[in-house]
C-alpha cells in the first residue's frame, strides 16, 4: 500500500515501479489557478520556472499557457481527491465562488443536491469546476485528514481495451470501485467509464498526468516492448534536476513518465 505523506510528497512504495507522479496544467492565469487548489487543501510552492500544487500522494504542475479547451470531452474527464468532509468542502467551494455541477455531471439525472449519496459505493461526491474549466470530484472520506490525491476518470470508447493497456503496460492492478472498472496504482485509481467521440488531452486544461519511476531507462525499455507509442524519448524538465518522457494511451490521454520528481515533494 501506499503511505502518503501529508506535506504533499510522492512516495516511493517498495517493489511497485511505477506510482503516481503528478497532473500538468495548461493555465490562463496562475494566481486564479493557485487559488482554487488552495481552496481545495493543496500547498503552493516553486521551484525555478514551474508553478507547484503539492497535495499528498501527487503534485499540481503548471505552465502559463491558454488551453485549448476544458477536461469535458477529452479521455481525461476529471481528476478526484478525497477530503474528510465533502459537505463542508463544497460549501468551502461556493463559497469562493466556484460552480458546483454535481446535478449536471452525475449521470441519469440522479442528483438532487450539490452533494450526491452514491447508492452502490456508499459515498458522499460532488463535482466542482475550476478556472479553465477543469472539473474535479470531491469524494467524502472521514478517515483521510486532508484532500489527498484519489482517481483520474477516464472517459474511453473500450473500457477492458484500456484497462488492459494499463495493467499491462504500467503493471497496475485491475479493480472495480462501484460502477467502475479501474487500474490501481500506487497513489491512484485509474476509474474508466465508456464515452464515444471523446479527444485526447495534448492541450487542454489538464495536459497530462504524469507517472514518477525510480528507473526511467527500464521503464522506457519495458513500455517500448509491451508496445507503447513513446513520443519522447527524454527531456529534462524545466527548472529540476529530474528527466521524462513522454507517450499516449490508445485513446489519446497523454502520460509523462519522471525519474527524480518525487525530490520537489521533499
């Protein structure tokens, strides 16, 4: 299992050689973005030219740059983070002066207030909407202490094609959380729901989500075999003594795959 720090830090999980990293954020304006993720529970931080979002279990990355349109309609729907009340973090939200949508988002019309009772999973949820329209699920979970990174929901055309994709290529475990099939990695949960007409995420709001690997030459070998399409075959990220590559999932989802990213949580 994974132990999270709650200083924001990525934490390495022994004998699991990939686990989760970060989000980047393409962002029109970087104090509005700072703000609500501050809202949210996350801690701002800098580090030479990026903009930081620390929360435990994953990092918020940022570049000044105007997206090419929200997480809606792309492979990346929304990213989820557990908070110990979600009640009180919605009304935080409102209060800040965020749209809450859960009416509008949760599927089937089931909503009947800003925070829904999931009949089968037994939780508390709630969806917000962030500058650049990103959309976040707030989960209810009384035994996290602060908002923790919990799952990136990927809308897909075949669901078990890209579940598959996952757990072979990442070695993620295979799950079901409710209604959902997912991929479980250290610090995430990979949730899939069927979508038809979605487009992948290379230039919208939330960019890529990002995987950290304590061996990124074997990884990048082992992704390379089990046929994954790498883009990039390294590069040094901005302002950190770490490197990545980069490559897609088969519905367009760009990854980014990190050695040395975990040290920007310490």
């Amino acid at each position: 299992m994974l132990s999270v720090a709650a200083s924001g830090q990525i934490v390495r999980v022994k004998n699991q050689p990939t686990v989760m990293g970060h989000y980047h954020l393409n962002v029109t304006n970087v104090a509005e973005q700072n703000k609500f993720w501050t809202v949210l529970g996350g801690k701002v931080a800098r580090k030479g030219p990026l903009n930081i979002v620390r929360f435990p279990g994953g990092l918020i990355l940022m570049d000044q740059s105007r997206p090419t349109g929200g997480t809606r309609g792309t492979s990346l729907n929304h990213i989820g983070f557990e908070v110990p009340d979600c009640t009180a973090m919605v009304n935080k939200m409102r209060d800040a002066g965020y749209p809450i949508v859960t009416r509008t988002e949760v599927s089937g019309g089931q909503a009947r207030s800003d925070v829904f009772r999931h009949p089968t999973m037994n939780i508390d949820l709630a969806f917000v909407i962030g500058p650049d329209d990103i959309k976040v699920e707030i989960v209810g979970n009384p035994a996290v202490k602060v908002a923790t990174v919990h799952h990136a929901h990927l809308f897909v055309p075949d669901v078990e094609k890209t579940r598959g994709w996952y757990v072979t290529t990442f070695g993620a475990k295979a799950g079901r959380r409710g209604p959902f099939e997912e991929a479980v990695l250290p610090g995430i949960r990979l949730s899939f729901q069927k979508a038809d007409g979605v487009v992948g995420t290379r230039g919208r709001s939330i960019d890529h989500i990002g995987f950290e690997t304590g061996d990124l030459k074997k990884l990048r070998s082992d992704v390379s075999g089990r046929g994954g399409r790498i883009e990039s075959q390294g590069r040094t990220i901005a302002g950190l003594k770490s490197q990545g590559l980069l490559l897609t999932d088969p519905d367009g989802t760009l990854i980014e795959l990190t050695e040395g990213l975990e040290k920007m949580g310490k």
